[in-house]
C-alpha cells in the first residue's frame, strides 16, 4: 500500500516505476518486506520495502540476507555448465559415470539420465528424495513444514546416496518435464566427483570469489547470520529456514548486493560458461528450458527467469539478455502467489509501467 516503508529516492524513471510495481504488490497485506536489485546500461540500483521483521520496523538493506530458496538451482547449473566447458561432463552422455558409485537404476529401458535431462527436470526424477509427494500434496495444511522437517530428520549425504540406489525413475528420461530437487541433488554429487571438491569449495572458487560474492553461501557466520531476515509462511507466521540438505537444490543464502554481481555476470553474453547456460535444451527460445533457467518472451522480447520458495522467502531474478537488463527480487514471505508477483514486478518495473 502507499506509505509502506522505503529507501527508495523518487527521484529517476526507474525509482517511480519501482515505486508504482513495489506499491502494487503491497495492495497484499500478507507481504512483510522486499529488496530490489535493477542492473541496467551497467548501472546498479538498490530499492527496499517493508520490513525485516514483523515484530519490528526495521527496513531491510541491500547487505540485508534471503534465502535464495531454488534461485540455487542456477548456481548449480552455472557449475555443470563451466563443468562441460572445461571437459569434465558432457550434456548428453551418461550422468550416472559421473556419479560416487553404481546407480544401474537410474535409467530406464537402457535410457540413462543424461545432464541435459537432469537440469531441465527432464530425467524421470521424483520431486524430493526422501519422497514428498504425499507432503505436497497437502502444501496448505498447518503441519506442511513440520512434516517436511521430521522427514528429513538425519537425512545427510550418506542416506541420500542409500536411497538414490533404491530410486526409481517415473518416466523415460528426456520424456515428461516434472520438477524435481532430486535432480540437482545429483547434479550436485557430480560436480563432486568430477572436480574431487566438495560442492561449497566450487561454489567459492567459480563463482562467488571471482564475483566479490562475499555474503552468499550455503552456510552464514558472524554478520551474516545477523544479517538474515525473518521469513513467513502464507498464514503469517515465522517460517523456519530451509532444510539442512536443501543443498545444491535450494540451500543458498544471499544479500542482493550480492547478486547484482550475479545478474551482471548472467549478462555476459561473452562468457562461455553463460552461453551455455542459457542454450535452449528443451523446447525453443519463446517457450523452453536452458540449464535450469526458464525460457520465454515478453512483449516480443526474450527473457530468462527463474524462482523460488522456501517455508518462508520467495525470490526471483529475471534476464533480458538483449536489453543487458535484469532485476533480482527477495521478499521474506511465502504469501500465496508471492513467486509469480515478485516476476510481475521485474516485468512491470522492465516496462517502466506509470
């Protein structure tokens, strides 16, 4: 609603049109809090809404930290991709030699899953391993997060790799699209493997450090955790944060100082490891996947997106590769519908809509 808290200067194009999109998704008195990040012509600019906290009024910053919830899922791709640019994965051959052991099981009829298949959750996956399925289906009840967490009590990396021997593929790899953090779980144990690194030390050493990425990790310490927002669930109460082998799925935290950076780096087209990333792997270029980022148009103009929601934060960062324009977009809720708005507010902001 007007009047809701602001760093915002009214004094530029873009600070109205900011202004006019942020006030819009106010109008839902659910939402606590947003930080805006625009990267344009090479220019950043920071905006920040509401609040930290619904227990206090404490206007959130661009140092302030989210949950990136399945925004990490493009880190991870941007790691395969830097991956098959360097010759250590391929996107078609068989994933499961890239693996930390036997896994016959991941393929079907002789089909296996492929990296290609895994990042566009394409690869007969199921959503989550432990199984979620019959949480999800039930996602509004009040217990949905307390479920989610007893389930996955003790669920670290060694029972993960137990289980995905037990897995079962649902489909034919390449086949039907359904979302799956499993998925990138995988992905994830193979960069492992092929760089014999651990998934935090890649993160830090291809992206992160060569980015000046120096709040967003898989774990905060000291200022950061201090930094952290509150998040919310959609019936207004504080949402704990994600589950500790969330991971190379959806584990990363971030400020959007940071990923400005990011978004920056999303935009060099000269980049080969950012090329590849943003291929066309399924469908086409108005209508299709790239390596875990979305693909479509607006108003004729080709954009690359991708969300995400945890108990309680939602995020979006939107591209417009031929503009060199993008906007990342954290909020401290998971209000019904948040995800798609924070999207309709980078497109409104993009449009400079008065």
């Amino acid at each position: 609603m007007p009047g809701t808290s602001s760093d915002n200067p009214h004094r530029s194009a873009l600070d109205i049109a900011v202004d006019k999109a942020a006030n819009d998704y106010f109008r839902n008195r659910c939402h606590v809090g947003v930080s805006i990040a625009v990267v344009e012509a090479g220019h950043t600019y920071f905006y920040d809404y509401g609040s930290t906290s619904r227990s206090k009024a404490e206007l959130p910053t661009p140092q302030s930290i989210y949950e990136l919830a399945s925004v990490t899922k493009t880190f991870t791709a941007a790691l395969a991709a830097r991956a098959v640019v360097d010759g250590r994965m391929s996107l078609d051959g068989d994933f499961r030699k890239d693996l930390p052991g036997d896994y016959s099981n991941l393929a079907w009829n002789g089909q296996p899953i492929t990296l290609r298949t895994l990042v566009t959750h394409h690869a007969g996956m199921p959503r989550d391993i432990p199984d979620t399925d019959a949480i999800f289906a039930h996602k509004d009840a009040p217990d949905f997060t307390a479920r989610m967490f007893a389930l996955n009590k003790g669920f670290g990396r060694e029972q993960f790799l137990a289980a995905l021997h037990n897995t079962a593929l649902r489909n034919v790899p390449g086949e039907t699209f359904v979302y799956s953090n499993a998925g990138f779980l995988v992905i994830g144990l193979g960069l492992e493997k092929v760089y014999g690194k651990p998934i935090d030390e890649l993160l830090r050493e291809y992206i992160t450090q060569p980015l000046g990425m120096s709040s967003t990790g898989f774990t905060l310490h000291g200022s950061g955790q201090a930094r952290l927002v509150n998040g919310y669930d959609r019936h207004g109460n504080i949402a704990p944060y994600h589950l500790p082998n969330a991971g190379a799925a959806w584990g990363l935290y971030a400020s959007t100082s940071d990923m400005a950076k990011y978004v920056r780096w999303q935009l060099d087209d000269g980049d080969a490891v950012v090329r590849l990333s943003h291929q066309v792997l399924t469908g086409d270029a108005n209508d299709g996947e790239a390596m875990a980022w979305n693909l479509g148009s607006d108003h004729g103009q080709p954009v690359i997106w991708h969300g995400g929601g945890s108990f309680g934060m939602s995020s979006q960062v939107v591209l417009y590769p031929k503009q060199h324009e993008g906007f990342v977009l954290l909020a401290n809720d998971t209000c019904e519908g948040t995800e798609g708005a924070l999207k309709a507010m980078g497109e409104a902001i993009h449009r400079r809509e008065p």
